[in-house]
C-alpha cells in the first residue's frame, strides 16, 4: 500500500503540535496565577465588606432625600410665585430705565448750564454783597442823626 504525502495533515499536525505549545505555556503560568488569585483573596473580602457599607450609606442617604424632598418641593412651590413676581417687577424697571436715562441726561445738561453759569452768578451775589456792604456802612453813618431825632 502505498501512502501518499498529504499537506493537510501535516498542517494538522503542526496545529496540533502548536496548541500542545501553547497549553503547556499557560499551564506553566497557572501557579503564578493561583499566588497571584491567593493574594487578592483577603482584599476581596475587605472589598466586598466596603461594598456592603457603602451600599447602606447610599440607602440612608436615599431614605434622607426622600424625607427631605416634600419639604423642597414645597419651598420651591412657595418660591415660585415670589421669583414670577420679582422677573416680572425687574421687566418693569427694565421698561422704566430709558426714561430715567433721558431725565439724567437733562438733569445732566441743566447741570452743565448752571455751572457755565456759575461764575456770572458768583459775580451777581458779590455785588450784591458789595451793595450790603455799602448800605450797612450809610446806615452806620446815619444812625447818629437817626437818634438825635428820636430823642
């Protein structure tokens, strides 16, 4: 009988060949995985326990938020209309402010004009003061003959 060369089982063979390689390499780095499953171990527990704390933190705070939201909602409720109330007063001032600007820019102008005329109005009320002054002093110099006739 004569047995003819086939390539498909040598590539089988080769595959075969191949996989007992790569199983013998991974069972080599099972001991290394056991030591390394072994040390985690203990922080898995630890792990599992801070889980479970934190689970129970999380349901107190949920319980807490729970008894605390009606009384929020209700601030918010009661907020509400005053917030509506307060945008709506701000619109209105809002609407309001180009008139106030104009009557400042007239209040400005005015302004303006009684400080150009300022200096004119400073020389009015010195002599004015100068008249006083004037009239003080003819008044002193007649009160001498003003009592002679009163006497």
């Amino acid at each position: 009988m004569k047995t003819t060369f086939s390539y498909s089982q040598v590539l089988l063979g080769v595959a075969i060949g191949y996989l007992a390689y790569a199983l013998l390499s991974f069972t080599k780095e099972i001991p290394e995985l056991i030591r390394a499953v072994d040390r985690s171990t203990p922080h898995i527990s630890a792990i599992v326990n801070e889980v479970e704390l934190v689970r129970v933190e999380v349901a107190k705070v949920r319980d807490l938020v729970d008894k605390q939201i009606p009384a929020i909602l209700l601030q918010v409720d009661t907020t509400l209309p005053l917030i509506v109330q307060g945008l709506a007063q701000s619109e209105q001032y809002a609407n309001q402010l180009p008139q106030l600007w104009r009557h400042l820019e007239k209040i400005e102008s005015r302004i303006q004009l009684l400080q150009q005329q300022l200096p004119s109005v400073l020389q009015r009320v010195d002599a004015v003061i100068a008249a006083a002054n004037s009239t003080t002093e003819e008044l002193a110099q007649w009160r001498p003959h003003s009592t002679q006739y009163f006497s």
